[in-house]
C-alpha cells in the first residue's frame, strides 16, 4: 500500500460518520414491576414509602430488565443537530425507545465538552445542595465526586479476581483511575477520571449484576478520609481550574481581564508601573481638575510635562489636591470642637 492509500485510509477512518442510533426497546417491552411496599407514609424526597419494615430495602429491590450497550446503541440523535449536550438518561439504563429519534445525545459525555450548566448532571438533571442520606440520588453541587460505592458483590475468589470483575464491567462507561476492592465485604469503590463519566455509570449500573447475577447497590461515596488522597484531590482541583481559566483567556477577548490580573498583581508584589501605566491611572475627569485649579495656582508650563522623579506632574497635581481636602477637613473639625457649627466651616466654593 503506497503513503496516499495509507493517508486516505487513515482519512476515511476519520470521517467515518456515525450510525443512527437504535431503538433499545419497543413501547411495551419493559414491563414496570413494582416491589411490595411494607411502608406506611410515601416520601416525596426519596421517592419511596418510609417506615413500616427497617430492613434494608435493597433486598426488595428488582434486577433491571434492560443494560445499555454502547457498541451496539450509541449513534446520532436529533441532539447532535441541535446542539444539546446532555446525554439520555433512558439511554443509560438500555430502555429508550426512541432511538435516532430522541431529543438526547445516546452516547457517553465527553468529559471534554463543558455543560452548559454546572449545577445540572449529564442527564440535565438539577442537583442539590447535599446528598441524600442514603447517597443515592443525582447528587450534589458542591462537591466534585468522581467515585461510586458498589456495594452487593458476590465474590467468587480473591481481591484481585474481584478487581478484575469490576474493571471489566465499568471500565465501559470511560476511563478508571482507580478501583478498591474490600474483600469479604462485597464492596468495591471505583473512582472515574471525570465525573461525567461517573454520573452515567452509575445510572447505567443500577440494579445490574456482575458475573453472579447479583443486584449491585450503586451509590454514591463518602468523602475519603485518607489525608494523601484529599491533598491529591486538592492539588487536582487547582490544576483543572488554572488550566479551565487558561482555556478561556487563549479564546481570546479578555485583554481588559488579563490587565486587570496584572495591575493587582503588581500592586501585591510592590513594583512601580510604567510611564504609560502611571499616566492612564493618574487621568482624572475634568470636573476634578477643575476644582484642583481653583484650589492650587496653576503650575508653569513647561513644568506641567515634565517628570519630576518617578511620579508625573498629574500624579503630584492629585497628590495636591487630596493634601488640601485633609488640611481644610482637619481645619474644620477642629473649628466645630473649639465653637459650634458656622457656616464658614463648610469649606465649600459657595461659602
């Protein structure tokens, strides 16, 4: 094969447009089972019946009839045309009957795209200010979680088997930066590299099983406690955050912002502007240099554009005039202490 058939082949793979996306299911196919409820007051929050039986009510929870498959179903949806960004939600649990049809990406998020909105998930989901006590849920605002609980795991041999179960199964949904297995304890946590990745997850892994036709528990995890992994996290934060504030400054348009950024920067560390710096700072409306005319007698010509060390002839001009103002405020202060208000103590131009 010559250099030009490799280009091209390389050329088509690229432009390889993308398939409409499959109807998962037909209208009707799923069949909505509810599970026996022992509670006696329905809960809005949870949405679930509280009270009643205290057992755990995973126990009476029903494997899902239906598991996305990406391979087979991901394709383009009207989404792609009208630039929606977020991904659908029936799509990730494998029961979405609209297929190319759906108003919604059916493909995993792109943890490079930016949502529109940061306090929504990737289904457009409104999250919250906290968790729900259980962690389930679509989570909260204010923390940047990337790691789920699975709990329920049938465990057949050792940790390292157990790991390799796992990874197998979620590794599908985007890149795993980590996977702990708590072994004789059928819970494993798995930590995304981006928390879109985990959002979908979790969804498309609700009531699943592994490789023991278990019904996993999929939650959300707790902060970890280990000092090491919150200074990583931390240092990880910041640097997705100055990279995120770079992206935006190469866009473009922000020449007012960077200057800004400098001019405190500068003033922090104590360095003196440049000429140009301390003329454009030093400019007053002319309604205040006006008043500073008829306060201090104008200074010579020849001396008004010339420097007099590191300050302008318009900075000392404003530094004489704010001079003035202090003594003719002390003046009357002092007036006011010694005698009583008079109308001469005002100190204005109409006196």
């Amino acid at each position: 094969m010559s250099t030009t058939d490799t280009v091209a082949a390389v050329g088509e793979t690229k432009t390889k447009p993308l398939k409409p996306a499959r109807k998962q299911v037909k209208p009707g196919d799923v069949e909505k089972k509810e599970t026996p409820q022992t509670g006696k007051e329905y809960n809005i929050w949870y949405n679930k019946w509280a009270g009643g039986d205290r057992e755990d009510s995973y126990s009476n929870k029903v494997k899902s009839q239906t598991r996305c498959n990406i391979r087979k179903d991901a394709g383009y949806t009207r989404a792609n045309t009208t630039g929606i960004k977020y991904c659908c939600l029936f799509f990730s649990r494998g029961c979405c009957p609209y297929g190319y049809e759906c108003e919604y990406l059916h493909a995993l998020p792109n943890p490079a795209t930016a949502l529109p909105d940061s306090s929504k998930d990737c289904f457009a989901r409104d999250k919250f200010s906290d968790y729900r006590d259980d962690m389930g849920g679509v989570g909260s605002f204010t923390r940047h979680n990337r790691t789920l609980y699975i709990g329920r795991i049938k465990e057949t041999g050792d940790g390292k088997e157990t790991e390799e179960v796992v990874v197998r199964h979620f590794k599908e949904w985007g890149p795993i930066e980590r996977v702990r297995v708590l072994q004789h304890r059928s819970v494993a946590f798995v930590t995304y590299e981006s928390e879109l990745s985990a959002q979908f997850a979790k969804e498309a892994m609700a009531c699943q099983s592994l490789d023991n036709d278990e019904i996993l528990n999929v939650r959300w995890a707790t902060e970890d406690p280990n000092p090491t992994t919150k200074v990583l996290e931390k240092r990880r934060l910041e640097e997705w955050g100055q990279e995120a504030i770079s992206k935006k400054l190469q866009e473009g348009g922000h020449e007012e912002f960077v200057d800004a950024v400098r001019s405190i920067k500068a003033l922090e560390d104590g360095v003196v502007f440049d000429q140009e710096d301390e003329d454009d700072t030093a400019e007053q409306p002319p309604s205040k240099r006006q008043r500073l005319a008829d306060l201090s007698s104008p200074p010579p010509p020849q001396e008004a554009s010339r420097h007099e060390g590191l300050l302008s002839a318009d900075t000392l001009e404003g530094l004489r005039y704010f001079a003035e103002i202090r003594k003719r405020t002390l003046v009357s202060h002092e007036k006011s202490k010694s005698g009583g208000l008079i109308l001469a103590d005002y100190g204005s131009d109409e006196d």
